[in-house]
C-alpha cells in the first residue's frame, strides 16, 4: 500500500499499544483520550487497548470506544482489546462491544510502540 495515498506518513508505527489503569469512568475516559491522541498523532492506524490494569467500564468508555474504532475505520484501522478483566468484559458484553471489536486475553505483542502517560498525567510515547 502507497503510505501517501493512504495518509499514513512512512515513519508512522504500524501499531501501538496504548495500557489503561483504573476507573474507566468519566475521569478514566479523559485521561484515555490523552493517550489515545497521543497514540493517533504517531499516525499509526492499529491501537491495542491493554486493559489489565482497568477495573471498571461506564458507558463513557462505550461511546469513547466506539468513537475510536469509526476513526480507526475510516482510515482503514482497527482496534483491539487485550486483557480484560472479568468485571472490563462484562462492560463491554453490556455496550455490545464484545461483537463489534477484537478481544484478546494475551498480552499485547512487544513489537508494537508503548504510549504511556507522564507523570503530569499527559502522554508520551516510548
């Protein structure tokens, strides 16, 4: 595929793994957008949602999710989930997102670039 065709710029990661902690509440969902910003403006088109360390989901998270994936869509990506826990997959069997997007329960692959958040609670990529 021509990366300037399909908007993808050459240096663009393929893919990134973004890991998520906690409430994936209102408050959550804020700090996730950060991170997911972050993530999309390294240009990659492939985000994997660790959510190991997520505990809880709300319907924030749902439409956070869901908007993600039609961005991801459209520019021919996707999104995946790794590592639910018990409690993060019943939130998303709720919002009917178990059907519409990937669930893994293995770790994410290493070969994907890490964005994490600073300590200032904004987000970096390593």
């Amino acid at each position: 595929m021509n990366p300037a065709r399909s908007g993808a710029r050459e240096d663009a990661p393929r893919g990134v793994v973004v890991p998520v902690e906690g409430d994936l509440d209102l408050e959550g969902c804020q700090r996730l957008r950060t991170r997911l910003a972050a993530a999309l403006a390294t240009g990659a088109r492939y985000v994997v949602l660790d959510l190991d360390d997520a505990t809880s989901f709300s319907q924030e998270a749902a439409d956070l999710l869901r908007g993600l994936r039609r961005y991801l869509q459209r520019s021919r990506g996707d999104v995946v989930v790794v590592r639910p826990s018990p409690s993060v997959r019943s939130g998303l069997r709720v919002h009917d997102l178990d059907d519409l997007m990937t669930l893994d329960d293995r770790p994410p692959p290493r070969s994907l670039t890490l964005v994490r958040a600073r300590s200032s609670d904004g987000a970096g990529a390593r």
